[in-house]
C-alpha cells in the first residue's frame, strides 16, 4: 500500500490505540503491550496499512525528549549528586555483568565477536521509559527507591552515552573522530553550567514577569526543553540528556511542578507513538532464525538482571526487599538497546540477525518486565486494585 498521510496514520494509530487499550483495561493487560502489539499489526510487517514508520519514528522521539524533561524537574539537582555518587558502583558493576552475559551467550550462539561485545552492550541498560513510567508519582517523588531508580538510569544513560560516541565514531574513518570522541565528555560539564546561567538571567526573570500567562509559560518550557535537546545533540551528546540538564536546571524553580503536571499529556501522546514504532519497525519474517536466542537472552535478563542489581545494591548497604524491587523494577533491556542496534547495524558492524536479536530481546524484555512489576509492586497502571497507585 502507498504511503499513508501523515494525519490518517495518526488516526490508525490513536483509534487502534484506543480499542487495544479497552481491551488491554478490560483484560486486566498492561497498555505497553496493547500500544506494541499495535505496531507490530498495522506496520510494514503486518497488514501494511502504515508502510513508512520513519517519520513516526522521529516524531515518537519527542516524548523520550519530555519524559527526561519532567524527570529533571523532579530532580533537586544536591540530592541528584548525592544519589549519583552512591549508586556510581552499582551501575557500573552491574553493567560489566550485564555485558558479559549477552557477550558469552551470543558467542554460543554461534555470533561473532564484535556482534557478541554489541548484544553485550545492548543488555547493559535498562528501560527509561518502563522504569520511570510504571512507578507511582508518589514514590518517584518522595521515597528513596524513586531516586535509587532514577539515580541508576541516569547513570546508565551516561554510559549508553559514551557506548554511542564510540559506535558513531566508527562509522567513519576521518581523523577528526578522535577529537569528536571527546568533545562530548568536554561539553556535558559546559552545557550544565550554561543551563543554569541561563535559567537564572533569563528563564525565571521571564517567569517571574509574566507567570499570570500561564500559556507563555507552557511554551517557554517547550521551547527551553528542546532548545537545550538540540543544543546537546550539536555538541555529540543525545538530546535526551540535553533535556534532562534543562529540567535539573529548572528544578529549584517553584514554578517546576506545573510545569510538569501541564507537560503530562504531551509526553504520554509522543510515548504512544514510540512504542508503536517499536512494533512497526520489527520484521515478523526474521522470527524463526532468532527466536531461539531471542527468547534464552530475553529470560536470563528477566532472571538475572533482579539478581545482580540486589547483589550490588546490597553491597552499598540498601535494604533487602528494596534491592529486590529496584532489581525487578529495572529487569528489561533499554531504549537504548535499540538504537545501539541500529547504529552498529547501519554501520555494518552487526548484521541484520544480530540486529533483530536485540530487538527482540528488548520487545520480549519490556513485556515480560512490565507483567513482572504491575503484577507484584505498586504502579499507577497496576493489574490488581490494591496495587495501583497514581
């Protein structure tokens, strides 16, 4: 089928959305699954009826961008030091286990070394998205987990960062890879301090003298939340940490919580999207050849990543059923798994089996993690009525 206008592509995907999701609500089903499902049917490697997910793509990246954005807002930026430097060696420790993992069972599976080290890589992170979105506002904002979970993704995105500078920088062989290599890790320290002179000389004046605006203040937001995306992504950082310094930077403002309660339902539009791209863009056709390791690393992640995250989280002295849960609540692969398996494939570093493993491993990982938490801790789309907390 032609491709479809962008508009009734948006009608397919919001009107499907909306029937799967009754039945997802009515079956007691996360609405992750009924949004992947989605894509998986009405994408190229369905029924065809949305051919070119591309442009949805680049659209649903938008609410990654927001959902960093309303996490900084959340974030004192003292009390996100003090986390950070905690939680610094589970994160790292964790993600050396994590990468062995993948690297040894991709070598029995008969892939090559530098595929192996990339599925490695890839189960290094866990999802953002999942993480944050299926933990109650309550305990995102006020209890300690909230910010054992927050402080470890953070940190993880850090290093997801630095693995993508690496793989984007051997996509080419001129010598300026090495200076582009660092110029990220230069810049990072120089945005944030940017950030914050520019929220204070200009941001919050401007706050301050038109607040009784409140749609000015609602685009002053969007525009700084993607202002400062574009700037990060100028500088070879991604764009998701480039609104994540614009909400830490904003963060000490009163003004921060409406912000975030106003930015909500736009964040939730643009997740819709990205989770529908995740089903559209997989290819049914490859399922026979990488089911079989698909579904082993998929298990030893939901298995082991509980595990070895309450291993370490122990270690720094963190409370046994608390390690356990932060452990569960961070037992799936990344968004960034995806994008590492397009980079390293568009760069012919993996091939397209290696390719589909990880985004299966991911697709697998995010539905059975989901049903792991909301079937047994508190979440604001819980299956079970004595579990669901907003």
């Amino acid at each position: 089928m032609a491709d479809q206008p962008f508009v009734f592509s948006l009608f397919l995907i919001f009107t499907g959305a909306a029937v799967l999701a009754s039945i997802a609500l009515y079956t007691k089903q996360p609405l992750l699954v009924a949004y992947i499902v989605l894509g998986a049917l009405l994408g190229p490697y369905g029924y065809s009826l949305i051919s070119d997910t591309s442009l949805l793509q680049d659209t649903s990246h938008i609410g990654i961008i927001f959902l960093l954005f309303l996490l900084g807002l959340d974030m004192q930026p003292s009390h996100l030091v003090a986390m950070l430097k905690k939680a610094s060696s589970v994160a790292i420790g964790s993600s050396i286990a994590f990468f062995s993992i993948g690297f040894f069972f991709s070598l029995i599976f008969g892939l090559t070394t530098i595929e192996s080290a990339v599925i490695g890589l890839s189960l290094m992170f866990s999802s953002t998205i999942i993480g944050i979105k299926l933990l109650p506002t309550t305990v995102l904002h006020h209890r300690h987990i909230g910010e054992l979970v927050v402080g470890l993704l953070l940190l993880q995105d850090i290093i997801a960062i630095i693995v993508l500078i690496v793989l984007y920088a051997n996509q080419g062989t001129h010598t300026e890879n090495n200076w582009m290599m660092l110029l990220p890790l230069i810049a990072m320290p120089l945005l944030t301090f940017a950030a914050f002179q520019v929220i204070k000389f200009v941001i919050l004046p401007l706050i301050q003298r038109f607040d009784r605006f409140h749609e000015y203040i609602f685009l002053l937001a969007i525009g700084w939340c993607l202002g400062m995306a574009e700037a990060a992504q100028l500088v070879g950082l991604s764009g998701e940490m480039g609104a994540f310094i614009a909400g830490v930077s904003l963060a000490s403002s009163p003004i921060s919580q409406y912000i975030a309660t106003h930015l909500k339902p736009l964040r939730d539009f643009f997740l819709i999207l990205f989770f529908f791209s995740i089903g559209a863009s997989f290819n049914l056709s490859l399922v026979p050849d990488i089911a079989l390791p698909a579904i082993i690393l998929a298990l030893l992640v939901i298995i082991l990543k509980p595990i070895i995250f309450r291993f370490f989280l122990l270690r720094i002295e963190e409370d046994n059923s608390m390690a356990w849960e932060v452990g569960f609540r961070l037992g799936q692969t990344s968004e960034f798994s995806l994008l590492i398996a397009y980079v390293a494939a568009s760069s012919s570093m993996i091939g397209i089996e290696a390719s589909h493993i990880i985004q299966a491993t991911a697709i697998l990982t995010f539905l059975l993690s989901s049903y792991v938490v909301l079937l047994n801790f508190p979440s604001p789309i819980a299956i079970k009525d004595k579990l669901r907390r907003d």
